[in-house]
C-alpha cells in the first residue's frame, strides 16, 4: 500500500496561495495536525525536499528520504497568489489548465517516477508531499492523465491510500482526517 500525506497548514495554504518553491513553515495549527498523524511503519518514507513536508513527516515521527519529484506542481508567475487574484486579470484561469511554470505531463511524468519507485519496495510506502502534487499522484494511480487530480480535492495534513483491488490500482481511502 503508498500512503500519502498532504503536509500541515501553512499561512499560505490558509489564505488560499498557490506555493510550489516557497519554502513556507508550518503554522500551530499544521504542527498540530502533523503530530497527531498516527499512520503506522513503512518500509520506505519520502518526502518532498520543501520544509512543510519534510517538517509534517517528522512531526508524525518519520525520518522521511528526500524526494525531489515530490516537490509541489510549479505555479512560475502564480506564486503566492490565489485563484481569486489571478483571476482578477484572467478570467476563467484554472492551474489545471494552466499551471504556469511546468506543464500537468512534466508533472505527471514526475509523480509516474515516484510511482514506479514505490512499486518496486517490498513493503508498505509513505509520500510526503503536497496538494496538487499528490492529486496528480493519485489520478495517476488510477491510469487518469494528470489533469483529472482536478477531480481529488485534498485538505492540509489530510491521508490517502493508494492499493490494489485484485490487479487493479485503486483508491482506498481518500482526503482522510
């Protein structure tokens, strides 16, 4: 089974901010939701290399390996804004349809790489991450293009579980709190 865990709170996931490289900590809040995280041993733990993630794992109790094709979808000229300032000056805008700073295939190629990573351990796998990563993560999973992770919402400090129903990849339990 691949665990994944959306890191904690942050002062910009509060307000509604896209934050891809920023590199935020959490709030009292997500330190909170993040130590009262109670997932169980793995045979592997990796996290992306951003602070909110790396600080949710170890605030959960893991010492987590840093995997950089966790890190959050890049949002380039759509840092630090939110939905509704960005479309302000464009209507209509969607990060599903338009990201900014990396397309949803290089992002799903790199999720599809973590992916086959965490197939080949023999053992349970946990994914420390962040909100579009991990629902581009999850469409994936189920053979969707990245795109369709508009269809995964995804909370702070919020667990999934990605496993199998006989041959098939399945969505276990999703946006668990």
């Amino acid at each position: 089974m691949i665990t994944l865990v959306r890191h904690g709170e942050t002062e910009w996931s509060a307000a509604g901010k896209h934050t891809s490289h920023t590199d935020l900590e959490l709030t009292e809040r997500g330190k909170a939701a993040a130590r009262a995280l109670d997932l169980g041993s793995f045979a592997l733990v990796l996290a992306s290399p951003l602070r909110r993630a790396l600080e949710t794992a170890r605030l959960a109790g893991y010492e987590p390996e840093i995997e950089p094709d966790l890190t959050e979808l890049d949002y380039g000229p759509y840092e630090g804004r939110s939905t509704k300032e960005i479309r302000e000056q464009q209507p209509g805008w969607s990060v599903w349809d338009e990201p900014g700073g990396e397309t949803l295939e290089q992002a799903g190629a790199r999720v599809d790489r973590v992916i086959e990573r965490a197939l080949a351990v023999d053992g349970d796998v946990a994914l420390f991450a962040h909100g579009h990563i991990l629902r581009i993560l999850g469409a994936r999973w189920i053979g969707l293009p990245a795109r369709n992770g508009r269809e995964l919402f995804l909370d702070t400090a919020a667990v999934c579980e990605l496993g199998f129903e006989h041959e098939y990849h399945v969505l276990r339990r999703w946006n668990a709190r």
